[in-house]
C-alpha cells in the first residue's frame, strides 16, 4: 500500500504526525543520520542534532535505535543491504556474459548506487580513512565490504583465469573502489 492508499484509508481522528517510525519515518531518519555521519563524522555527530534534521524527538531515536552507535549500524546495514542487492541482481542480469562484463556489471552496479548519492560516498570514505574507532571499522568492514569482496573477487579470478582481465592484485581495485 502506498502513502496515497494510506491517507486515503486512515480513520478521522489525531492527524498523524510529521514522522512516525512505525510507518516508515525511519527511513527519513536513516537518511538525515547518513547525511550528518557523512558531514560531521561519527564523533561530531549528535542525535539530537539527526532529531532536528527529521522533525522527531531525540528519544523517538534513542528508542527506536537504542544509541547513536545503533543508529549508525542502522545506517550502514541499511547502505549495505541496498549496494549488495542491486550488485547480486546485476550479476543475475548478466549471467549469460563473460566473466570481465558480468564484473564490469556487477562493478556498475556498485558505483551507481554510491555514486547516485553523495552522502553515501562521503559516508563510505569517511569510515574507510577512519580508523580510530576499529570497532566502528570492523563492523563496515565485516557487514559491507567482506560481502561485496565475496561477490567481485570470483568473477575477477574467473576474468584473469579465461584470458579476458589482466592479472593484478584484487585488492587494489576494491582499494580503489572504496574511495
């Protein structure tokens, strides 16, 4: 059911209000707290200040999320799950091609969705360079980049195997991907 079928099937009453997690406000938390991570980083970040960025109380948040730290986890397996499923469905669309297209799709696929917004780029860049805070580090490492490792490096192998890559250490793609 979308927004329209929603209002249009609400009973009279309390209008609803401005943002209401229950019915997908927290998305436009999500979204205000990716903006502020990727601004101000983890440390100049404040709740409060995501609250006022989406028109909520400071503990509508802290509830909903538990902490900022459960927030910005919020954040990145929100980013995660979006960047992991549209390169598996890339590489589904290219099944039948050879293994240097089925990678440049899958590869395509990662730098559209980073690339289409900015925040999210900084956001990835800031918590790559980053690493005073190695438990912040390892998760993004361990619910992002280890799986989108997982899904690039077979095809890159199968690529240099059949001829059609040329050989070359896979870690300094994905180096160069993640900045």
């Amino acid at each position: 059911m979308n927004d329209l079928e929603a209002a249009q099937r609400r009973k009279p009453g309390r209008p609803r209000r401005k943002t209401d997690v229950a019915e997908g406000g927290d998305a436009l938390i999500l979204r205000a707290a990716m903006g502020a991570f990727a601004e101000k980083g983890f440390s100049g970040t404040t709740v409060r200040e995501v609250a006022g960025r989406c028109g909520v109380d400071p503990a509508l948040i802290n509830h909903h999320f538990g902490s900022k730290h459960g927030l910005w986890e919020a954040v990145v397996n929100e980013h995660a799950e979006a960047v992991l499923s549209r390169m598996i469905k890339s590489s589904s669309l290219a099944a039948d091609a050879t293994p240097g297209v089925r990678l440049q799709s899958i590869l395509n696929a990662f730098v559209d969705i980073t690339a289409s917004n900015k925040a999210v780029a900084y956001f990835l860049l800031r918590e790559l360079v980053d690493q005073s805070d190695r438990e912040r580090y390892r998760y993004i490492n361990r619910v992002m980049m280890a799986p989108i490792k997982e899904i690039i490096f077979p095809w890159i192998e199968r690529g240099i195997e059949s001829v059609e890559i040329a050989p070359f250490v896979p870690n300094y793609l994905f180096v160069s991907l993640a900045s």
